[in-house]
C-alpha cells in the first residue's frame, strides 16, 4: 500500500501499538509497586489490531531489554504487520517486531515510554 | 446511569456469600476522624492505583482510533491484570464520581465488603466503594485534587 492512504494506515496502527505499548508499561508498573515482578508479567499483544485481547507471558528481564528500543513491540505470533514491521525475535509465547522506517517507526518513537 | 446498564440489588446471595465474615459496610459510617480500618485502607490505595493506570491509558488512547479501549480492572486484587474494554464516554462517566470504579464481573469480592456492585453492564460491572474505602477513594482521587 501507498501513497496517502498507506501513510494513514500506518498511522492508526502505530497509534494503536502505542496504547497496548503504554497498558503494558502500567502493567508492569504496578507489578512493581506490588512486588510482583519476578514472575513473568502478563501483559496484552501490542500489536496494530484494536480489537486484538491476546495475552502475552514475558519475563521481566525481556520487556526491559525490547523496552530499551523504542521501536521495538511484543506480538503474538502471526500478529505481524509485514508491510509496517520485521520480525527480530522469535519466541515460542512472543515474537519481538521492530517498526521499518517512516511514519510508524517515527510515531513509534515519538510514544515510546 | 449509562443507557444499557442494569441496577445492581444491593442485596444478593452472592454479596452476601462475599461478605461473610467480614464486616457489613451498610452498618459502617464513613469516619471523620480517627484511624481508618486498614482493610479499608489497603483496598482503597489498590482501587486508585489500577485508576491510575488506566488515566494514563486514556490518555494514549486518546490518539488512537480504538473505540473499546482496553482498561485493567479496578478491583482491590493486587494480582488481577483482567482486561476490561470500555468507550471513553462509559469509563468518563464512572470516573466522574471518586467513588466508582470499573470491575471484571464478581471481582467486587476481591475487596472483602468495602465495594457494592451499582450497575452490571455487559463487559463491565460498576462498584461504589463504601464506607472507609469510600472516604479513601475520594481523598486519593487526584482529579478532585486537582479540580
């Protein structure tokens, strides 16, 4: 997809990804306020579809590290974008996509926690 | 009350079954001074944590195009991570009064008397906190703060 229509497209989902993304940060923060962060946290897929509910089980010390990248998201797998996002980490619960350059990854980091 | 919503029965079995032994928030008046059960004390201080959370969910969501937006839900279970979707205007209008919180249904027990369901709605239930828990949520209510 192209043109302006594309660029919208991708717009919606990367602004999508962004509310999953910050529903996970606050998950995560208040496993930290209740002591409950050396489990794995369970967390929502962050992936472009609004009325996506997966469930995603992420150990700590891997949110950090993909959280560390901005541009970087957790999905279940097969709830890639190909067209927006690639594929970095797979995983057998989650994989790791990180946003392709233009307006998705620019948004991506323009929300970043 | 939102369109589509049913009253709860302030007395059922189930809050009943939920309240036994504890105490009956409907005896218990909200204090004015002195200390404040800590019961009361710790659902309250979970309730507007979860709050919290989701007020910065609003927020992101307020860019996006999601019409149910995703919100966790309010009940005093450290552990809950239930995922509740609601419109803006649904979760506004809870959130207007300091004393009502969003629960995933039957969670209101989770908070051992100190919250009554108000409304059932189909993704969602509407607890009032009461009691000390009720005076708590107000005072913890940063909007009020604020306002």
């Amino acid at each position: 997809m192209t043109g302006e229509r594309g660029t919208e497209r991708e717009r919606r989902i990367s602004l999508n990804e962004a509310v999953f993304r910050r529903m996970n940060e606050q998950l995560k923060a208040l496993a930290e306020q209740f002591e409950l962060d050396r489990e794995p946290l369970l967390l929502v897929c962050e992936c472009g579809y609004s009325e996506c509910d997966r469930r995603l089980r992420i150990p700590p010390a891997d949110y950090e590290r993909v959280r560390g990248e901005a541009r970087a998201f957790f999905v279940v797998p097969g709830h890639e974008l190909e067209d927006v996002e690639r594929v970095v980490e797979r995983n057998r619960d989650f994989n790791v996509v990180m946003k392709k350059p233009g307006i998705s990854s620019e948004i991506a980091q323009a929300t970043a926690p | 009350m939102m369109p589509g919503a049913t009253l709860v029965k302030p007395e059922t079995e189930d809050l009943a079954s939920a309240l036994e032994g504890t105490k009956c928030p409907d005896k218990k008046r909200p204090r004015t001074g002195g200390a404040v059960d800590p019961q009361a004390q710790r659902v309250a201080e979970n309730d507007a944590a979860f709050r919290r959370a989701n007020e910065s969910i609003e927020l992101a969501a307020a860019e996006s195009d999601v019409s149910l937006v995703p919100f966790i839900c309010e009940c005093a279970e450290t552990t809950c991570t239930e995922i509740l979707r609601l419109t803006f205007a649904e979760y506004e209008a809870v959130r207007a009064n300091s004393r009502l919180f969003i629960n995933a249904a039957g969670h209101h027990v989770s908070a051992r008397g100190w919250a009554v369901p108000v409304e059932e709605h189909e993704r969602y239930v509407v607890v009032e906190k009461v009691g000390d828990a009720g005076v708590m949520a107000e005072q913890l209510d940063q909007r009020q703060e604020a306002g």
